[in-house]
C-alpha cells in the first residue's frame, strides 16, 4: 500500500481483535439470532456440549441451561475472559487446533466456522472431539454472505492502494461444498440449508465495520475516516433503507450432522 502508517498499536495489524463491549453493542443480534440454532442442537440434560467459537458465551450460558455441561473454546482471550466471567469454562483454543479425544456429544457453533479458513482441519478436529455418532450442529455466513459489504471494500481498498487480504478474511461456502466436506470429514449430514436473512444493524453500519473490518481501515493511518465514509457511501444504496435502517445482507448456512460409526 501507500505511505500511510497503520494507526493501530497491535502486534499483529492484520489480526481481528475483539473488544466484547463494542461486540455486545454493535452486534448483540448474533446471538439473539443464534438462539434457533439451539433448537436444532436440542441439547440435553447431562449432555457434554462443546461451543466452538463461544464468544463472549451468551449461547454458551444459554445451553447450560438446559443442564448440559458445556465447553466453550474461543481464538479471542477477550472473549474467553468475558465468557468466564458469566461461569463459563471457557478455554483459548484456535478452532484449527482441537485436541480432545471422543469427549462431547455434540459440538455447536454459532457465527464462527466462517473466521476458520482451514475447514477440512476444523472438521476433522471436531469428528475427533466426538463420541461415536455424536452431533455437530451450527451455523455460520453462507456463499453470498455480506457480497454487498465484501465489494465496497475491495473497492475503497483498491482506490486507496490498500491490502485487499484485510477486505474480507472469510470462509462463506455454499451448501454443497460444505456438505460434501463433512461427509469427507465421517458425518452424515442431516440437515442443511443456506438462506437468506437480511439484519438490522442497531448501530448502522458504521458499527458493524468498526467491529468486523477494523484491521482493514487501520492500514490507512490518517486516511482511516476517509475509508469509512467512502466504504459507507458505497454501501448507502444497496443497505439502507427510505427510513434510514441499515441492514446487513447476511446469508447463514445451518447444519445439523452425524459422526458415522
Ligand atoms: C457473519 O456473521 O455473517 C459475519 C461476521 C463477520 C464478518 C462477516 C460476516
């Protein structure tokens, strides 16, 4: 890119660092969408249930309620913290680097397989982590997820002579190839289906960049603010609505799965 100075102080620029405040803020509608994913997963009582991905362990805490003893693992420490503090056992684990060993009777994510882009070790690591016929059940971005959102910022970031790897570090597959990639991995798929669900961001979409793509608008240093305003010009036609409502094109892909044997 140009001569413009990251702003950002991180070790690691190009790493997506959570901060569970704004996260609660700008994007609380993750879990409260997420909520019918549990429904598939119909945890029970004395289940062990690993959360793949707990984030800050709204849904973690909301599957031991139903008297499951749940695992949450989660690549953010932030997280990891916060989901503690609500008595979660929460552990900082990278979703690529699952070492348990026929433990749980199911594995449930919710917004996060698609921060993962190894997905063959992902499933591998979850169909190990299993009992025998044991349940992987989630859901994540599906192909076509934020294609509004992912083009506004591969086009600012080309304008600006910017690293396009920062516009959108995502795994979004359709559903065929995720299906087919965990009947590679030893499951029976049960369920599948990507659709389409438009979200209202409570925070416009001004909050949602701040959360998702903050690396990608600290490369630009002083220009960071004119970035985010071409970004979310860009955007205006396509996500906002007569009312002035910014809704995100969100497409989730929902499984249900069986390890075989
Ligand atoms: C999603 O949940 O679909 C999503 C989250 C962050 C970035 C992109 C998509």
């Amino acid at each position: 890119m140009g001569s413009v100075t990251p702003i950002t102080g991180r070790k690691d620029p190009t790493k997506q660092v959570w901060n569970t405040k704004t996260y609660g803020e700008n994007t609380r509608f993750v879990s409260t969408l997420g909520k019918g994913v549990i429904g598939l997963l119909d945890p029970k009582e004395g289940e062990r249930i690993l959360d793949l991905g707990c984030g800050d362990g709204v849904l973690t805490e909301e599957i031991s309620s139903y008297g499951a003893d749940v695992v949450g693992i989660d690549g953010s420490e932030n997280f990891v913290e916060t989901a503690r503090s609500r008595g979660i056992d929460a552990r900082n684990v990278d979703g690529h680097q699952l070492e348990f060993d026929r433990e749980f009777d199911a594995v449930f994510s919710n917004a996060a397989l698609h921060w993962m882009l190894k997905p063959e070790k992902v499933i591998s690591g979850v169909a190990r982590a299993l009992k025998p016929e044991g349940r992987f059940v989630g859901e994540f971005g599906g192909f076509g997820n934020v294609a509004a959102i992912s083009a506004a910022l591969n086009a600012v970031g080309a304008s600006m002579d910017g690293d396009l790897s920062l516009a959108g570090p995502w795994y979004f597959p359709t559903s065929e190839a995720y299906s087919k990639l965990l009947g590679q991995g030893g499951f029976e798929v049960t369920y599948i289906s990507s659709f389409y669900r438009p979200t209202r961001l409570p925070t416009e979409i001004r909050g949602w960049l701040e959360t998702m793509r903050a690396p990608f608008f600290e490369q630009f240093g002083s220009e960071i603010e004119t970035a985010y305003d071409r970004v979310i010009a860009a955007l205006r036609p396509s996500l906002c609505d007569q009312e002035g409502n910014w809704i995100a094109d969100y497409v989730r892909l929902r499984f249900s799965a069986k390890l075989v044997g």
